[in-house]
C-alpha cells in the first residue's frame, strides 16, 4: 500500500514543484493540490499527464484513484 508521503515524493522527484499537497486516508484514493511552473501554457489534461508521468508505474499498480488540482504558480497566488 502507497502512502500520501510516497506520491508526494515521487511527483517532488520527477516534477518541479512549488506545493504539493496529497490527502487520502485508505491507501487508495487520493487528492492531490500541485503547483508548478511547468504547467505554464498547458490545459488541465497536459498538467495531468505531466504528473501521471512523474508517478509512472505506481499510477498503474498502487494507486486506485488520483483526483488533482494542478494550478501554475500565478494562479495559485491569485486564489489566495
């Protein structure tokens, strides 16, 4: 079983990352807010891909479900 701790690592690994945050409380599912500049200039479906990337083959064997949030640094400045 994959913990929030381990997702995080590998995404903060692969991804260049201002935040990542991940929750889940089963061992399954997870959620996850990510920030990066290298989401700058792609859709969401790009910055998704980006980060299913990063996590490779536990996306395919560890991980059941990943709901995300990806922001560029600006937008995630301008939510706060």
């Amino acid at each position: 079983m994959i913990t929030a701790d381990a997702i995080k690592q590998h995404i903060e690994n692969s991804l260049p990352c201002e935040l990542v945050q991940i929750d889940g409380d089963d061992g399954y599912h997870f959620q996850a807010i990510i920030v990066s500049s290298k989401f700058r200039g792609r859709r969401t479906i790009q910055q998704h891909q980006l980060v299913y990337q990063a996590l490779g083959e536990k996306m395919k064997q560890d991980i059941h479900a990943l709901s995300m949030k990806t922001y560029t640094p600006e937008e995630w400045t301008a939510r706060l």
